[in-house]
C-alpha cells in the first residue's frame, strides 16, 4: 500500500495544484498538511487499472460522495451531478489538467451513479 501511495504522491501534487480537489475546488488541512485522496473513477476491485486518466484528486468530502454513488461526472461538460441538485457540489466544473478516460467515466456513471443527469 505504501509503494502505491508514493507512486502517486506526484501525480497528486502536479494534478490538484497543491493538493486542491478537483471536484469542488477546496484545500483542506490536518494538522500541519493538506489531505487529498486519489480516487479510481473506475474502481480497481472491478478491473478500474492505475493510470491517470482514470484518477482524480479529491477532498475526502468528494471522495466519499462520489464513491457512495451520490455524484457523477458530465464527461462533454466537464461538470459534476449530484443526486441532491441543491447540493453545492451540483454543477460544478472539473478542475482537469490531464485527460480523463471516457470509458472510466461512462462505467462511473453507468454502474455506480445512483441520479440523473437532468438539471
């Protein structure tokens, strides 16, 4: 797990410009540091591999929302949907600066977004 978690330390550093969330454009801070999480848009337990075009960086906040099912991503719109259109999050442009797959995000939204794309 170590090995894996320094692999990508530069990619998140390069990614999310200084460990910000791509999702909602947020930094957030423990004690002494900024805590982002890499997030597989297609998952690795269901065959989602380690390249950057299938990760963004993330707040936990995201992360856990995203991974609960509760937000998508609009892959010709680069914006995020949330289940709960009142939410912040909805809508929201994703902050990219590498290519995302089409075919992680379509699997995302296809198996595991629990919404829908209309606003």
């Amino acid at each position: 797990m170590r090995v894996r978690l320094r692999k990508y330390q530069g990619f998140v550093q390069f990614t999310a410009d200084g460990y910000q969330c791509q999702t909602c454009g947020e930094r957030n801070t423990g004690a002494q540091h900024y805590i982002s999480q890499t997030h597989h848009i297609k998952p690795r337990f269901v065959g989602g591999p380690d390249r950057e075009e299938n990760m963004l960086v993330m707040c936990p906040n995201c992360h856990e929302t995203i991974q609960a099912g509760a937000m998508g991503i609009d892959y010709n719109t680069g914006r995020t949907h949330h289940v709960d259109a009142t939410q912040k999050i909805n809508g929201m442009k994703i902050i990219v600066k590498h290519k995302i797959g089409l075919e992680y995000v379509e699997y995302k939204n296809k198996c595991m977004y629990q919404g829908s794309f209309l606003f």
